[in-house]
C-alpha cells in the first residue's frame, strides 16, 4: 500500500511539474521579450505552443502575437536577422492575436483587438509591398499577389471581433 502511495505521488509530481514547465515557457517569453532578447522569447513561446496543455491557452496566443510581431517590427540588428528566418513574422503574430480572440478570453480580449489592429495594419503594408515591387519576373508576380491575397484574407478575420470599429479608424476596411 505505501508503494501505491508513493507511485501516486511521483506521478503527480511528474505531471504537476510538466504542467508548470510549460507555463514557464509562456513566463520565460514575456520576459525575455521585456529583456529584448527575441531569441529566447521565440524558441520559449515556439515550445508552448506545441504543447498540449498550453498550444490553446489564450496568454500564450496573446503572447506569441507579440514575440512574431515584435520579431516583424524590430530594427535592430537581432530583429532583422530574425525577420531572415521568420520571414512570415507579421503574419504569424496576427494569427496569433486572432486565435487569443477565438478563446473569448475576456481578460486578454480589449488587448488583443488592439494588438490585432496593429498586426493587421503591418500585414496590409507587407501586402501592399508584395504587389507594388517592381522587376519582378511573371513567377515572382504570381507569388506577391498569391502572398497578398493570403495576408488580406487573415486580416479579414479581424473584422468580427472589432466591435468598436478600430481597424476603420487605423484605415482598414472589409471593402
């Protein structure tokens, strides 16, 4: 019997312990976002999202959204070369502000919205971007107004969660 005891309780440890690790992750990221260290911020919020218990935790969305759009406006040096391997920064950040709306976390929402109107408004511009470069080749063509349609198709999502019309006061519109 006291070996059944025992083996209860490791397991609740184990499994308490995983639990907080992964909570850590979401706490290491904002952290290491408040310390600009974007590396870290990245790989800890990349962890969370792929585990179970956190991949659908609204803190986590609300701060993923903000380690990929941090990463998609930062000048510095370690912004660019990050922007270099995360080219889709932006729109990874908007996404993630979107899935924090999804979970109709009241705490997180007033805040979401505004960081999804900032996140969209970038994604519009990279949009923009996309169709306006000059000198192209008619592949490359294809692929800017294919890598625009899919930016302005997600910023269309926001649209249902602005409930105080904050994306028409930055001057984006459904039409």
């Amino acid at each position: 019997m006291n070996l059944l005891k025992q083996i209860c309780l490791a397991a609740l440890v184990v499994i308490t312990s995983r639990s907080t690790a992964q909570k850590s992750n979401v706490s290491t990221a904002i952290n290491s976002l408040r310390d600009n260290d974007l590396k870290e911020a990245k790989k800890s919020i990349d962890a969370a999202a792929e585990n179970e218990e956190t991949k659908n935790n609204p803190k986590m969305w609300y701060t993923r959204g903000d380690v990929y759009f941090r990463i998609a406006v930062d000048t510095t040096l370690e912004g660019v070369a990050m922007r270099l391997i995360e080219r889709d920064a932006a729109y990874k950040g908007l996404e993630s502000y979107i899935n924090c709306l999804k979970t109709g976390d009241e705490k997180l929402s007033k805040d979401a919205i505004k960081a999804a109107v900032a996140g969209a408004s970038e994604v519009y511009n990279l949009a923009i971007i996309a169709v306006q470069s000059k000198d192209r080749d008619s592949i490359q063509m294809i692929n800017g107004y294919t890598y625009a349609i899919r930016n302005l198709e997600l910023i269309l999502t926001v649209f249902p969660f602005d409930k105080k019309d904050e994306m028409k006061k930055s001057g984006l519109s459904e039409n």
